[in-house]
C-alpha cells in the first residue's frame, strides 16, 4: 500500500533493488539485526532510502548522506515492513 500524508496525497518509493538486498541480509543475519537507516521527510511522510551495518571502528560519514537526509538504527525486519509498504501501490 502507498503510504498517505495529512493531505491525502499517495506517496510512493520504489525501493525495490534495496528490498532485494535487505532480504538477502535478512536471511544471513536474522530479522532482529540492527542497521543503520538513512530516511528523510517527504511531504510529511517518513521515507527510508538506504541502510548499512552499524560499524563503531567505521562510523557512517556525514559526506555519505543526501540533502535532507538522517540517520536512525532500526531492525531490518522492521526496515523491510516499511520499504515494502512505501514501495507498493495497493
């Protein structure tokens, strides 16, 4: 389903090459792993738009995120519930 923002409106982002490579992640390292997660605001609807593993010797770089862009950790099961939600129309 698309997700709706406060005005009604439909906001869809195909995530579906990240889906694929989450999903591969997920059967290697469990639902309850946890990522770092880039997201941003669109028209008041959270959007997620890449994830990596959490790396304390190599910290994820401020250079390596896009305007508007932010950080959060967040499990990879709940990372693909929500790119699969922001990802499909129905």
């Amino acid at each position: 389903m698309a997700l709706i923002n406060q005005n009604d409106t439909h906001i869809i982002y195909e995530s579906l090459e990240l889906i694929a490579d989450l999903k591969q992640d997920i059967l290697e390292f469990g639902n309850d792993y946890i990522v770092a997660v880039w997201y941003k605001e669109i028209d008041g609807i959270t959007i997620y738009t890449n994830y990596d593993f959490i790396n304390e010797d190599s910290p994820i770089d401020q250079s390596e995120l896009q305007e508007g862009e932010k950080i959060k950790p967040m499990t990879m099961g709940a990372l693909l519930v929500a790119l699969e939600q922001q990802s499909s129309m129905f």
